[in-house]
C-alpha cells in the first residue's frame, strides 16, 4: 500500500507528539510521587513511541493471548516511562498513574513486577531483564514456534553487566531473530559518565563480536528508530539497536546534565518542563495484534510433572538435579534460585515476598527457566506453585 508524504508526516507527527505525551507523564507521576527516575524515561521515549506505534504487534484486551509480542523493561527503573505506555494504550487510567505510582501496595511499583498483565518478568536488578527475554526468544523459536517479537530495553551503564554478554552470546548461538535489544546510550549511569560514553562504534564491534545484528542510531530520530527496527524484523539473527540519546531529553534544565539520575522534578520545575513539552495530552496509540491465523499451533501438555523430592541433607549432583525434560530443569532452576528474580527493592514497598536471589542466579539458569515457562508445550497448569509463570503476548507496525 501506497503512503503518501502527507500521511507519512502526519504519522510521524502523532509519534513525536505521542513521545512527548509519554515525557510529561513521565514527570508528572515521578513528581506526584516525590521519587522516581523521569530522567532515564525521557531518553527512551522516542524509542518507545515509535516501538508502540509502529511495530510492536499486541493485543491489550488478550493479555494471555500467544501471539502478542512481549516487551521487557531491563532498565526497570524507568517504570515511569512503561506505564506511561500503558496509559496510552488504554490499559492504566491518568488517575491510576497519578494517584498510585509508587505508592505502597499498588500495582504500578518503583520497577515493573508481573503483577501487571502486561509485564513478563520483574525488572530492576540491571542485566536481568536481557537473560529473561532471551529464554522468551527460545520459547517461541524452538519450542513453540511462534511468530512473536521480544523487545528489551536496556540501559548503557547495564552494558557494564557480564550477563547482558552472556544473554547476547546464547542470543546468537540460538540464532534468535525474533530477539530486538534496543540499548539506550544515554551517557550518564548513576553517578555520572558511563564507561564508553556515545563511543557507539565500540558498542557496536562488541555487539558484533558476540554474533548479534548491530544497527547504530540517533535514538531521538524517529525516521532513524522506525527503519531500525525494520531492518532488526528483517533478520536472520538477534539485533541490538545502539541508540545514542540524550538523559533527560527534552527538558533544557536537566538534559545531559548529571546528577539528576533518580531524582523527580520539584513541582515548579515540572510545571515549565510539562509547558515547554507541549502541555498534557491523552493520545491513545492503537498496537494492533498478530493474524492468529499466522501463528503456529502449539502441542500441549497436560500431563502432570513429577518433581525430584529431596530430603534435607541428601547429596546430590547439580547435573542431575537439572537434568531434562526441560520443565523439570527450568523448575530447579528457579528453586535454585537462578530464575525470575525480583529487584531488592520490591520488598518493601510491593507487600509481596521478593525473591531476593539475585546473587545465586545465573545467566543461563534464568533464559532456560524463561523459556520454559513461556513455552506452551508445557501447561502451566503442571505447574501450580510458580506464581511468576506468565503466557506470551504482543502488538504494532506501519501497516
Ligand atoms: C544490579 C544493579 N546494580 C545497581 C543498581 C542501581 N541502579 C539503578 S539505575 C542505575 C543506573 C542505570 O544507568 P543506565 O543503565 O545507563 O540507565 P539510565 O538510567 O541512564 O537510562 C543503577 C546503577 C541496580 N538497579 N541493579
């Protein structure tokens, strides 16, 4: 189908003002909340707008639904930025994004827990997200064989994470085409610059190194992210999209200056950054779901799995205890320790018990775990203690 200029612009349009949307929700709920990090959500929201726009494939009203693309957000913390999709999508109400971010016992924590329909795994911990949404990967490529798309969202200072590499290395060997990593460069970590600053060429011989596709961007150019992520669908192994942005983009105040990670806009402060953005908006932006015609018919299981039992003190060898089939290595996995962690801090403030096994797990231990517990070869129903087991998803793309 034929596109002219005119609509081409008007499109674009909608996605640059659908970003800054996303900006001054960003800021306004981290400031409503007196904590949060607006500042990592301003340097991913041309990203994210385009990503919601254009190519993410997902259906709001069937979050269960296998065909819906799943999309992890590795750099947790910019949960600001996650839920201000999940306003535009129609699924969190203003209020609700108002009046409970990370507020005690709500749904919409500091770091995004699946708690949320639409969230696969807990984030927060750095390097954690990436090793889920390869597991994801292979669940749809070798296991169930469905057409979904994973996104990750990572940060740079994340890129200082061993496991990222090791995710990115099992990535390729795999051949995961259907895995997009979207690596925002920002710049700024924590507590100032980065190792590799934009040196995104050096990003991109590592990348390169491990096997992946590497596609470097200006991550602010939405003409630039829409061919990006095209050309990642188009692949024949995993992409990681470097995308050079700016920490606080948007907001002259605060934009590429550190010291602002972490830090919500005093209420002033955000009146002008929210003027100078254009103002509230409540765009809506439509992701529309997969053909389900197009996606593949996965066996299921309905037979029970029987578990090892072991009683306290019995030795025995970790080969064995994670030995195959699959669920019964992905289930010792996650009793070990090794999969699905939650970040320290959703101990506190979710009123759920978090896991807190970040230090036992291993890259490896958590794509396997994620893996099986997306495969639909094997029902969740055998798998009746693991609250975290989540099914597939998706959503959009310039049609
Ligand atoms: C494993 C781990 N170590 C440390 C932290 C604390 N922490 C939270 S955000 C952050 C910096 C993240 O920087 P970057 O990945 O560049 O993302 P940005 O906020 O700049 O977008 C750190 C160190 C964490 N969440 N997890």
């Amino acid at each position: 189908m034929e596109i002219s200029v005119q609509e081409t612009r008007a499109e674009e349009r909608f996605v640059h003002d659908l970003a800054q949307q996303l900006r001054v929700d960003s800021i306004r709920c981290t400031t409503a909340a007196g904590s949060g990090h607006p500042t990592s959500a301003l340097s991913s929201a041309d990203l994210m707008a385009a990503l919601f726009a254009w190519h993410l494939r997902y259906d709001w009203d069937a979050p269960e639904d296998p065909g819906n693309d799943h999309l992890i957000f590795s750099k947790g913390h910019a949960s600001p930025l996650l839920y201000s999709l999940f306003k535009a999508a129609g699924v969190v109400s203003d209020d609700e994004l108002m009046a409970t971010y990370r507020r005690s016992g709500s749904r919409l924590q500091g770091h995004p827990t699946p708690e949320l329909p639409w969230v696969d795994v807990a984030t927060g911990s750095l390097g954690q997200g990436l090793p889920a949404g390869v597991g994801i990967a292979l669940a749809g490529k070798r296991l169930d064989k469905r057409e979904y798309r994973v996104w990750v969202l990572c940060g740079d200072s994340e890129m200082a994470e061993g496991s990222v590499w090791e995710a990115l290395d099992k990535a390729s060997h795999y051949a995961l085409s259907n895995l997009t990593v979207i690596v925002d460069v920002n710049r700024l970590g924590q507590r100032g610059p980065t190792e590799l600053g934009w040196d995104l060429e050096t990003y991109r011989r590592r990348v390169e190194a491990f096997g992946c596709q590497a596609i470097v961007i200006d991550g602010h150019d939405l003409d630039e992210i829409d061919r990006a992520y095209a050309q990642a669908e188009a692949a024949d192994r995993p992409s990681v999209i470097i995308a050079g942005t700016r920490k606080g983009k948007g907001v002259p105040e605060i934009e590429d200056k550190n010291g602002w990670h972490g830090k919500p806009l005093p209420a002033e402060m955000a009146e002008r950054a929210i003027r100078d953005l254009g103002g509230e908006r409540d765009l809506r932006v439509a992701t529309h779901p997969r053909p389900r015609r197009t996606l593949a018919v996965a066996a299921q299981s309905e037979d029970p799995i029987v578990l090892p039992t072991y009683a306290v003190g019995d030795r025995v060898a970790t080969r064995r205890s994670r030995s195959p089939p699959r669920s019964r290595m992905a289930r010792s996995a996650i009793s070990a320790g090794s999969g699905l962690p939650c970040h320290p801090s959703l101990s506190s403030t979710s009123g759920t018990p978090s896991p807190l096994r970040v230090p036992a797990m291993m890259t490896l231990g958590r794509s396997a775990a994620s893996a099986c517990v997306y495969a639909r070869s094997i029902s969740p129903r055998s798998w009746p203690s693991m609250t975290m087991a989540r099914q597939p998803k998706a959503s959009t793309r310039r049609r």
